[in-house]
C-alpha cells in the first residue's frame, strides 16, 4: 500500500473512532444519574416543574434521545459544541481558554521532559555517574504519582522554603510571573516524562552502537566523539521520538492531577466540574478535544513511522 | 463639555481606593436572574446588582436604590426611588422597571430564589415612576429582608428571562471582562447612585475553587481578599500578622430525613436521632473546632423574634436516643446516610454521624456520591438519612418554613414532611408587628419541630472572609447574613 | 542482590496488606474525637492520628489490604478480558478482528479520567467499582500483547498443522495457543499491577476511589493536604507508602518481564 493510500486510511479510522467515543460518551453520560437542570437549581429552594420544563427546553432536553445524538452530531460536525448549561457560553470558547493552558502544560513539560531525557540517556552510556543516574532514579522517579510528587513540591519548596508560588495563574502579561507559577507544574509533569524518556534513548543506543556500520565507522578512524553525536544518536532517536508522541498524546487529558494540586484552570479540572453538574454541551466538547488530540498523535506516530520504515504501512 | 470634565475630575480622585483583587471560592461564569446559585454568585450580583434596599454591616435594612421605604403595615409597602437611577448601560430604572422585576420574581416558574417571600403578591401599584407600592396577600414582617436578598436586585427588561445573561445592574461595579474558568474584572460604575463613596476603582475576582489554594493565594499575596477560609486553614491566616481573619459564627449543617419510609416516618426515631448525635465531635471533625454546636434552631445575632429556648430542644444523650428506639420498637437499624464528596465538610460531617449511630445500634451506610447525584436523591427521596447545609437569606424565624415544608415542593426539607402545622404558626407570627407578641406564636412552631424534628441542626459553622491588613472599611456581617450580606461591604471596601 | 530483595520486599508488603491490620490494635474507622491529630511517634499511635482521631498506622494497613487487593484484582479482570479479546481476534481474522481491535483502540482513545468519573457517578465509589474502572482502564494493553502475540504463535508449524488435521478450534486456543502467549502476558500483568496501584491511588485522591470512611492510600494524601501546613506528615506517610510499594512492585514487575518476555530476552 502505497504511503498517501495508507494515510489516508488511518485518517478516515481516526474520525470514526472520534465519532465512536462520542457516541459512547453521549450515551454514557444520559445513564448516569444526575440532572443539569436540578444539579443548576440546587441552591434554590422551591424548583417548581415549570422552571424545569423552561430549562430542559432551553437546553434542548425535552427532545427525544435519537433527535439529540443527532442534533449533537450535526453540531459537531461544525465543530460547535453548543451552549454550557452552567456557563451559558459557547462551549467551545470556554474549552478553548482552557486547552490553552493544558497545553501550555503539555508542550513545556515535554519539552523539557525529553530534552532532559535524551541527555541523561546518553550521558548514561558515557560515564559511570549517568548511568548509575539513570537506572538507580529513574525507576524511582516513575513511581512517585503526579499528585503525590505535586503536594511534595508545594509542601517544600512554596510552604517552608518560600521559594516558589504554591499554585494559580498569573497572566500572560506579567510574563515573568506566569513563568515563575509554572515552574512547579511544569517540573510535576516533566519528570516521569524524562525518566520514560532516558530509559528508552539508552536503550536504543546500546542497540545501534552494537550494529555493524557503528562499528565500520570507528574502524575508518572517526573519533568517538563524532561517531557517537553523527551517527549512534540520530539513529537512536526515531524510537524515542515515537515514544515521545505517544507520551505527549495522552498527556493532555491527564494533567487533571497537577492541575487539582497547583489550582490551573485547565481542560481536566474542567471536565471535573462539568461532570458534577452535568454540563452535557462542555463534557461532549471536553472529551472530543482530548480524544482527537489522542488520535491525531498517534495517527501521526503511525504516518511517520511508515515514513520511516515502508514496511509498516503494508502490513 | 465643562460640565462633564467637572464630574470627570473627582471620580478619579477618589479612585484612590486601588483595586481589590478577590480569591473567590467558586466559578461564577455567568449571572441569571431569580435562581439562587450560591455565595460565590451572591458576592458577585452584590456588586454588579442592586435591589429595592440592602442590609448594612450590623443587617439592618437600609435605603438602596429605594431612596426611603416605609411599612405601612406587614402587608403594605411603600418604597419611594431616587432621582435619575441607571442602569450601567445607561438606560433608565422607574417605577414601572422595578414592577417587571418583582413581578418576575414572583412568578414561581421562573425558579426565583425569593419567590416563597412574593408569593402572596396581590398587586403592585406604580402611582408615580419614583413610587412603587407592593401589596401582599398576607401580611410578611419579614418582606424587606428578601427585598435586601442578593437575589433580589432590579434587572433590565433583557434579563427577565430564565436562563438570559444577566451582567447588566445597577449595582457600583460594571463588568469589563469575563475571563470563563479564571475569573472576573469589574470597574466601578459612574452610574451608581452613591459612586461618590465608593473608593475602589475596580474588583478583580479570580476563581479558586480549591480552598487551600485560595489560602495559598493569600499567604502569598496574590490576592487581597478571599472568601470562605477553609477551616484548617484559620490558624495559618492568623499567624501572620499582615492578615485579617475575620469570622463569625455562620450558616448551618442539618441533617433530612425522608419521613415518606420506615424508619423515619416514625417521630420516635427521628428523636433519637437528635440525642445520639454529639455535636461537639462534628464541629471538630468537620470544622476543625471552628463552629458552635446547635441543640435547638439555630438563630440570628440581634434579632428580637427568636426566644432563646428556641436554641434548647434536645441534649446529647445516647442513652435517651436507645431509649427511644426501643420505645419506638426498632432494632438493628440499617440505613443510608447521603453525603457528597464534592464538600470535604460535607463528608467529614456524614463520618462523624456515622460513628455516633453506630454507638446507639443504628448501621448507617455512607453514599457519597458527586454534587450531580447527590441533589439528585436528595431532591427524589433516594435516601433514609442526608446531611444538608442552610444559609437562610432572612434573619427572623420566617426562615424555619423552607426548611421544614417537606421535598419535592422545598428541596431544603425532609422529603415527604407534611409542614402545614409548622407553617400556620409561623405565618400568624408573620402578621404581628410586636417582636414579643410574635415570638410566642413563632415558639409554637417551634415546638412541633422539637416533638417532630422535621429537619435536624447539628451545627453552625464558622464563616471566614479572610483579607491583608491593607484592605479597610471591610466587615464580615454576623450570623447568616455573613452569606448574604456580607458582599454588600465590599464597596465599602479600599486598598491602602 | 537485588533478584533476592525485590521478591523479598514485595512479600513482604504483601504480609503487611494480609496481616498488618490484625497486628496494629487499633481499628482503622474507630473514631476518637478527643485525640485527634497525634503527632508521629505517639506512644498509643505510632504513625499519629488523624483529623477523627483515627489511628493512621491502621488505616494505613487497611488501605493496603484495599490497594493490593483492588490492584491484583483489576488485572486478572483486565488480563482476563484482555487475552480474550486479543486471542479471537487474532485467530478469527476477518470482520471480527477488525471490530475487536478497532473496538481496543477506541477504548483507548476515550479519556481515562472521562470513564473514571462516569462509572463513578454512575455507580458510587466503592470497591468493585474501583475494580471495574481499573479493569476497564488496563484491559487494551493485554488485548493488544495477546493479538500480537497469537498473531506469531498462530503461524508456527505446530499450530498450522493442528488446523490442518482438524482440530477442533477451542483445543487449538486452549492447548496450543495459550500456552505459547502466556510468558509475555504474565510479564504485562507483573507490570500491570504497579500501574494499577498508581491510577488506584489517584483516583482514590480525586476522591473517585472506594467508599468512605474505608481507607485508601490516595484519599489519605487528598485528606492530609487540607492540614499540610500544621500536620504535614498526614499527608507525607501515606504519600512515602504510595511511592515505596509502586517502586517495589515495578521494579519486580521489571524483573519477571525479563524473566518471561521472549522478546525481552531477544534483545538483551
């Protein structure tokens, strides 16, 4: 199958498992107890049925299951989300300032997270101290949840050390403060993604050092030195950058932890709060984003990698 | 034009009084008109919004944009405007703007919050555009405290609608910028009917739903203000002495039974269940020590018509509540115990119950689901036992009807009471003037709730705004009003 | 050294979970009102009590009975679901293949957090529920080592030759295929359980865990953040019992996958 052929195929599955999770997530969300309107009126006392029947209907609650799933689809195929019921908002204005800032998370923590693990991974294969580094810390590192390693930072380095802001959000126009809030987050969310990182760069370049043509290349007299940043390092990496992608496209959905710890007004907090009210139109619109985004990754792990090596795209 | 540079010229003067930046304890992304959505939006509609009259920092009624208000008798209101009210946009607020508003919050379908106050609504007369004259049914000594309710202010026309944005007001702050999920920026409102005393120039209201962090914001000077401290965070505000902590004694925790099944459709039972539960452990437990036990109806600082017996009605006493059981001949009681995990102290209340059941033989089982689920079957009677928390939006006994009228008609009662005796009472002392010759009447009803427990007070709960000793002109109102209030003190408010 | 010590250190966590709630004195939901937040190294109450009054050494042993058990269950279910799918896809071929593993990919591609937040509201927090989401969230990764792995078995003569002579088809799974796939699922399962431990852990901190007031690991570190700033370690001990038994079990988790996984040893 030809690359463009087989692209396209993955593209074409790829909205279909979009659709799939919505329809699952539309039809989930109506069997869970629970209902927008009377989660609305909670703080109000007396909810009389005509108040009710007023906002189901204003909702659009009042129709039946079928027309609904299909009003939604025909809504997102024009990527509108609706209105938030709490919110009265487009939701999709709401998703959007909130995917901002998950993925102002996501992109420097993987940022910074695979530019610290492709050092420490190849600073492994070289000296004593690296690899001792990376095999000793970096199991640790993977076991400490996100949450847990959070709190520990806020405890430390905000509470008794007074060294950085415990949590929020500062504008992005006072830049320097919007920085300074995200250093905590940001190193959270960074760390299991360097040590994952590490361990798959040193892996990879003890594969290809022992390969023939490594070896063929010292022979011709290369130094180590240019052996090893020319030739060992570029053709270990197109593994670790797979696994880059496929860390980074679940990422956006899982910051909810880091978020809750560091008080961030991002898309998991979000879909927190809309479940607990029931806010169908931001939950529809919530889920859509972080599930394309997953898709969408490793649609192009996928194209990249038949790119790469032809032979995994026929299969 | 020299006119306008004239009026220019002091209003920045006097907006020396900085801007105050409010960590505030929930999203508020959006204002409607009539329903009640809780603190959060009752401190932002304060601002934004303003009724007939509003309470000053002791709850007393005080002229808002009523100019002067007169009870002609509990069933007669006279309320005459100012000259030349606005709203924000500019467009003019009458007689006949206040009629529509009222009338709308009147209306029951429009799930107005202060509709029980309006119900018995006969006319409203506008015989002028500054006088407005509203006519009950039935006499309410209490009527100018729900015209002071946050949820009370006068809306434009647009607004009048359920579910239709309502950020246009006529309260001293306008809404500039609407930043969903973060927060809210206000400027002051040169169309306010008292802008000169207004010294802030703006309020910037920044969402932080997570209690500790919205402490952590002002330990760390992010904010100047926040609302609802957290209760274990009191000591950390007061060991630092640039801090104010100030906190009164609050709204209350209660907990419903659903009289509809056995056991507690038995009034037996739902005794015993005033005398198992200790008090003292859930304002530990749940408060950190922040909040006084409530063995009676909870009251309000200062106002006449309560009695104080009305606060002792039942004592803690395990062996009275087995006592009890066994006369009203159940055993090995199993129930279930709603609570939600949304509120921590929600939680913490239904553990520490649960512990004081056990003591007296009753198994009670927790179902803690999210808020969603929770008002779910607490409105549709999926529950034996549920723990609840009220902050009433009046001051006299009046209040004790919403939480003792049985669900589905008040999602505040036990689902299926049948509250008409309760009701008749209160509603005779409703239509006495004389403080005294009322609270006999009001001590009637109270007596049924001490024989029948309709609902059950367990505990008053400590209710903290929390602010830099920069920030002056700022009081926490005492009692329930700290809820509905209190945001009524923030144009008081300036930033040194 | 370490082949000995990580079995060793994993026993013995299993021990505690099995036996540690019998030998600490105290009940973990007994509440005692007056002796609330007792420091650590109390004579009575060895890790201190917490806001209830609560012993947290026992809470902290109950919890570990929960998390293991929630841990080891959820993966038999999802490992169990997993090879199902994963095997009849992969023998079945055709449309069913197709519909099973777009079906894995599209559990996938659905939010964890999305599913743990629906099942729980759905259905309260509680063990089993607990259990089911984890399974849920886990059951993917076997399909697709068990399709991958029956995929290659599949070809090798012997089973080519099973079919050939007519073998009835639950034999061929059952005695032939299995057997053979069984090495590197049991190597995802030891992996899987130090996972399950962790999203178990962070779903009973987003307060999605098991129903209150029986202790999980994450709800205590939830619980202990609100009185941080005045009791830290109630939040500190059950965060250093969280990251030591994911470490162990990783880590021996790591072990067997070298242990079993052909394709581990291949590449060593």
């Amino acid at each position: 199958m030809e690359l463009t052929t087989y692209s396209a195929k993955r593209l074409a599955i790829g909205l279909v498992m979009v659709v799939c999770v919505q329809v699952i997530i539309f039809l989930a969300v109506q069997v869970v107890p629970g209902d927008p309107v009377e989660a609305m009126m909670s703080e109000t006392g007396n909810i009389s049925p005509e108040i009710v029947a007023a906002l189901r209907e204003q909702f659009g609650l009042d129709q039946p299951l079928p027309v609904r799933l299909l009003e939604h689809m025909r809504e997102l195929f024009m990527l509108d989300f609706g209105t938030s019921f709490q919110y009265s908002q487009p939701a999709a204005a709401i998703i959007g300032s909130r995917l901002l800032v998950s993925l102002e998370l996501v992109v420097l923590s993987a940022f910074f997270g695979i530019a610290a693990g492709i050092f420490f991974g190849s600073w492994s294969v070289q000296t004593r101290i690296g690899n001792w580094l990376v095999s000793a810390l970096g199991p640790i590192i993977l076991s400490v949840p996100g949450y847990v390693a959070g709190s520990f930072f806020v405890l430390a380095l905000s509470l008794w050390l007074g060294w950085l802001p415990a949590g929020g959000m500062a504008p992005i126009s006072d830049p320097v403060e919007h920085l300074r809030r995200l250093v905590l987050p940001v190193l959270t969310l960074s760390l299991p993604i360097a040590a994952t990182i590490a361990k798959v760069t040193r892996y990879s370049i003890l594969e290809v050092r022992n390969q023939d043509w490594v070896r063929t290349s010292r022979a011709y007299g290369f130094s180590a030195r240019r052996t090893f940043r020319r030739d060992i390092l570029r053709n270990a990496l197109t593994p670790v950058l797979t696994v880059s992608a496929l860390e980074l496209g679940g990422l956006i959905g899982a910051t909810v932890l880091v978020e809750r710890v560091f008080n961030l007004p991002g898309l998991g907090s979000l879909l927190v709060s809309a479940v607990s009210v029931r806010d169908y139109p931001l939950i529809q619109g919530a889920v859509f984003v972080i599930s394309a985004f997953y898709i969408a990754i490793n649609i192009a792990a996928d194209i990249g990698y038949g790119f790469l090596d032809p032979r995994a795209a026929r299969r | 034009m020299l006119s306008l540079g004239a009026r220019v010229g002091p209003a920045i003067a006097q907006g020396a009084g900085g801007t105050l930046v409010f960590g505030l304890s929930a999203n508020v992304g959006n204002l409607v008109y009539g329903p009640s959505r809780g603190a959060a939006q009752f401190i932002v509609n304060q601002q934004i919004h303003r009724g007939l009259v509003k309470f000053d920092e002791n709850g007393t009624i005080v002229p808002a944009l009523a100019e002067s208000f007169e009870a002609v008798d509990p069933s007669n209101y006279r309320f005459t405007l100012r000259d030349g009210l606005s709203f924000h946009d500019g467009s003019p607020i009458d007689s006949a703007t206040v009629k529509a508003s009222l009338e709308y919050l009147a209306d029951k379908s429009t799930g107005a919050a202060i509709y029980s106050a309006l119900s018995t609504l006969a006319s409203i007369e506008t015989p002028d555009a500054k006088t407005v004259v509203v006519k009950l049914s039935k006499p309410n000594a209490s009527f100018l405290d729900y015209m002071a309710d946050p949820n009370a202010g006068i809306a434009p026309a647009a607004a009048l609608a359920p579910g239709a944005a309502n950020w246009i007001g006529a309260g001293p702050f306008k809404l500039q910028a609407n930043d969903s999920g973060v927060g809210l920026t206000l400027v002051k409102a040169d169309t306010y009917y008292d802008k000169d005393s207004v010294a802030l120039e703006g309020v910037r209201f920044i969402f932080y739903p997570d209690s500790s962090a919205r402490t952590n914001a002002l330990l760390a000077g992010d904010v100047d203000m926040i609302d609802f401290v957290g209760w274990e965070d009191f000591e950390r505000v007061e060991a630092d002495s640039n801090l104010v902590l100030d906190a009164v004694p609050g709204p209350f925790v209660y907990t419903m039974f659903n009289v509809e099944k056995a056991p507690f459709d038995n009034p037996k039972v739902r005794q015993a269940i005033a005398h198992a539960i200790n008090r003292d452990n859930v304002v530990a437990a749940a408060f950190y020590g922040h909040g006084e036990p409530l063995y009676g109806v909870p009251m309000s600082p200062g106002n006449g018509r309560f009695d104080p017996k009305m606060g002792d009605l039942w004592e803690y006493s395990p062996e009275k509540a087995r006592a009890l059981l066994k006369e009203a001949g159940v055993d090995g009681l199993k129930v279930s115990l709603l609570t939600s995990s949304t509120y921590s102290f929600f939680r913490d209340m239904a553990l520490s119950m649960q512990a004081d059941l056990k003591e007296v033989g009753i198994e009670a089982e927790l179902d803690a689901p999210d808020w969603a689920t929770y008002t779910a079957s607490k409105n549709g009677g999926k529950y034996d036992l549920a723990v609840a928390g009220g902050a009433p939006s009046v001051t006299g006994p009046v209040y004790l009807q919403a939480y003792s009228i049985g669900g589905p008609a008040s999602s505040f009662g036990s689902y299926g009471y049948d509250a008409s005796e309760i009701v008749a009472h209160i509603q005779a002392g409703e239509a006495i003037t004389d403080d005294a010759a009322a609270r006999t009447e009001y001590m009637k009803a109270v007596e049924v709730i001490r024989d029948e427990v309709p609902f059950l007070p367990v505990a008053q709960r400590s209710q903290a705004f929390a602010y830099k000793n920069t920030v002056k002109g700022f009081k926490n109102v005492s009692g329930f009003l700290s809820i509905t209030g209190t945001g009524y003190m923030i144009e008081k408010a300036k930033v040194e | 050294m370490r082949r000995y010590l990580l079995p060793v250190l994993a026993s013995a966590f299993v021990l505690f979970a099995i036996v540690g709630p019998l030998l600490v004195p105290h009940d973990p939901l007994a509440q005692n009102i007056v002796k609330r937040f007792a420091p650590l190294g109390s004579p009575e109450h060895l890790l201190g009590t917490d806001n209830f009054g609560r012993d947290v050494l026992a809470r902290i042993a109950a919890g570990a009975q929960v998390e293991l058990f929630t841990a080891v269950s959820a993966t038999l279910l999802a490992m169990t679901f997993g090879v199902l799918i994963g095997m009849t896809a992969a023998y079945s071929r055709g449309p069913t293949e197709g519909v099973l593993m777009r079906g894995v990919d599209v559990m996938l591609s659905i939010p964890p957090l999305i599913l743990a937040l629906l099942v729980v509201a759905a259905l309260g927090p509680s063990v089993p529920t607990l259990i089911g989401v984890l399974a849920l969230l886990f059951i993917p990764g076997f399909a697709r080592v068990a399709y991958g792995q029956t995929l290659e078995v599949r070809n090798r003569q012997f089973v080519e030759a099973a079919i050939i002579f007519g073998a009835p088809r639950r034999s061929i799974i059952l005695g032939q295929i299995l057997p053979n796939i069984m090495a590197p699922v049991l190597a995802q399962a030891s992996l899987t359980i130090a996972s399950a431990i962790l999203v178990g852990s962070g779903l009973g901190y987003l307060g999605l865990g098991i129903r209150p007031p029986a202790p999980s690991w994450g709800g205590m570190v939830a619980d202990g953040q609100r009185y941080m700033s005045s009791h830290p370690m109630l939040m500190i001990v059950p965060g250093i019992f969280v990251v030591s038994t994911i470490l162990i079990f990783s880590a021996l988790g790591d072990t067997l996958r070298a242990l079993w996984d052909p394709r581990e040893q291949r590449s060593r």
